[in-house]
C-alpha cells in the first residue's frame, strides 16, 4: 500500500542510477523490482517487498535492479525498460501497476513478470494476492476485545475497493468479538497522495477519538504514521499494517496486521511460476504481529480469544466476507 525523479524523458538515466551497487549490468537472470509509490522505506507495503527482495540477496548473493516509482506515468515505461535490460522476473510491487504490466508482459513473452497484491491474465505473468480480510478480522477482534468504550476505528488510505476489503474484515472480527461495538471507518482520500498524508491520517483518528474511538486501525501506506503519531499524542492505540509497524510508536501500536509480502517476493524469486497465488492465513500469508514491543498490551485472555479465531478460520468454521469478490461487505 502504498521520491524526487528526473523528468519523465529520460527515464533510462533514472533506472541506470537505480541499479543495486554492483549490478551495474543486467543479465537474464537479474531480478528487478519495482517499487510504487511512496517508496522502498515507505515503513509499510513497499518496505516489505524490500526486505524480502534484500534477504534473497543475502541469501544468494544475487544481484537485482530496483526503481521507485514517484509519478503515475512512469509505471508503464519503468516496467517496459527494465525488459528491455534483460531483467526477469521483474516484480511489480501493488495493484497500481497492473495496467502498465498488462501492457507490457505482451510485449516480451519470454519475461517473467510478478505482480504483488491484483491480478494479470497473462502466460506470463504470476499474481500474488492475499486474503486481506482474514488477518483484518483478527485484528478487528483484537481491536474491539481491547477497547475500553466499545468504539474502535478504521482509517483507510486511498478509497479502492481492496482497502475496503481491510475495513470489511476488520469490522466482522469488531462484531464478533463484541456484537455491541461500534466501528467508524473513514477513507483518506479518493487519489495517489492518500498513501502518503500523515497530517490528513493523524486529523481523521483525532476526529474519531473525539467520538470516544479508543483503537483504531490504520490501512493507509505511508499516511498510518500520522494516525499512530495522533493515537500516542492521545493515550489511545493504534493497530498497524502490511509491515510489522510495532517499533514505531511503542505503548501504543496495539497490533500490526502484517501481509507477508515479504515472503511472497522471496518465494517468486526462488520459484516462479505463472498463475495466481492466493495467501491467507493458513498459507501464512497475513498475521497479527506479536512480539517485545506490544505483548505487555494484549491480555492473555484476548489472546487466546484472538488465536481461537484465527484456528477457525483456518479450519473453515469462520469464513470472512471478501468485500472485493462481493463489492459489498456482507457480514
């Protein structure tokens, strides 16, 4: 979910400097990733796919070519050059530049394109998706057992209907954990800049705090700073995602409902293969993060509660409404 670029004509000065140091020329089995908008330390999505990117490095002494997309006209041409290098598979990081690589994989048949979190119905191309709506109920269920007034939030970033596929989960965990609990939900905004306006994000979690919201859970790329930075400056918590954002405000990140992109751009550069990959939480593909920096804050019975939840799911006996397979949330 989702800086400065040299200007769009030449763009192939631009992925030249973008090159990983020493991978000054790109060969067959060069990787490369694109990262969207908000950056490769956006803290979040794009930060995730990095990590995993970086730990393929480490752990075969790979080399990969990487830009960062700052413009929405630069997807299809980024993409395009990259091929043009020789690099594959190239991984396109966000549903954002399914368009441009849809364009682009009929070019050169012979490249293998990834692209992270939509789908591309090409030969070859691999679609990795997640199902985003299983680890937000989790933390919805986590949210809501935790509150103190029977009020938690949702701040979206950019109004799609994959964001509201987070905002669905999370408020059929709310309810099921407390079938009194109120959820206010709102979105950022409705273009690009919504994944990266922390002053808009902190004003809309001070809005629902003024309501008597006590958790609220950020899926808004690089805008969630904003909410965290608001929830701590107000005694409240906060429930991160895509990355496990626990560090960044200690005390007060409740959870972090992680998308293990990460571990899908690893498994894509170790195997690829075409098609679509669906993961859940069985697959271990999105998970509610617990570690040194919020396990003082969940009790040990919400836990258990919360991984009970998490068994059923898995088992089938819980089945979260896909807001984006039904265009409606339906719980």
């Amino acid at each position: 979910m989702m800086k400065s670029f040299l200007s769009f004509s030449p763009i192939a000065a631009g992925l030249a400097l973008a090159l990983t140091a020493g991978a000054a020329t790109a060969q067959s089995t060069t990787p490369a990733v694109i990262f969207d908008m908000g950056g490769k330390f956006d803290k979040s999505f794009n930060e995730a796919a990095y990590r995993g990117v970086e730990q393929w490095k480490k752990d075969t002494g790979g080399k990969y070519l990487e830009f960062e997309i700052s413009n929405e006209t630069q997807r299809v041409q980024a993409i395009r050059r990259m091929a043009e290098r020789g690099a594959s598979p190239i991984i396109s990081v966000g549903f954002a530049q399914a368009s441009a690589l849809n364009q682009v994989a009929k070019d050169f048949p012979k490249t293998k394109f990834v692209i992270i979190d939509e789908k591309v119905n090409q030969p070859n191309v691999q679609s990795v998706l997640f199902k985003e709506q299983e680890g937000s109920f989790l933390v919805g269920a986590l949210a809501a057992l935790t509150s103190k007034t029977g009020k938690v939030g949702f701040v979206g970033g950019m109004d799609i209907p994959l964001i509201r596929k987070f905002e669905c989960g999370y408020e059929q965990g709310a309810k099921a954990a407390n079938p009194k609990a109120e959820v206010f939900k709102n979105m950022t905004g409705t273009t690009a800049s919504a994944w990266n306006d922390p002053t808009r994000g902190g004003e809309l979690a001070k809005a629902q705090f003024a309501k008597g919201v006590d958790v609220v859970f950020a899926a808004a790329g690089g805008t969630g700073v904003g909410v965290y930075q608001a929830a701590k400056d107000a005694g409240k918590l906060a429930i991160g995602v895509d990355s496990n954002q626990n560090h960044i405000q200690p005390g007060t990140m409740l959870s972090s409902m992680v998308k293990r992109v990460d571990v899908a751009v690893y498994n894509v550069l170790k195997e690829w293969k075409p098609g679509i990959s669906v993961l859940g939480l069985k697959e271990g593909g999105v998970e509610y993060a617990v570690d040194a920096n919020n396990a003082k804050l969940i009790a040990p019975a919400v836990k258990t509660k919360v991984d009970a939840y998490k068994a059923d799911i898995i088992a089938g006996k819980i089945k979260v409404a896909d807001y984006m397979a039904d265009n409606a949330c339906k719980n």
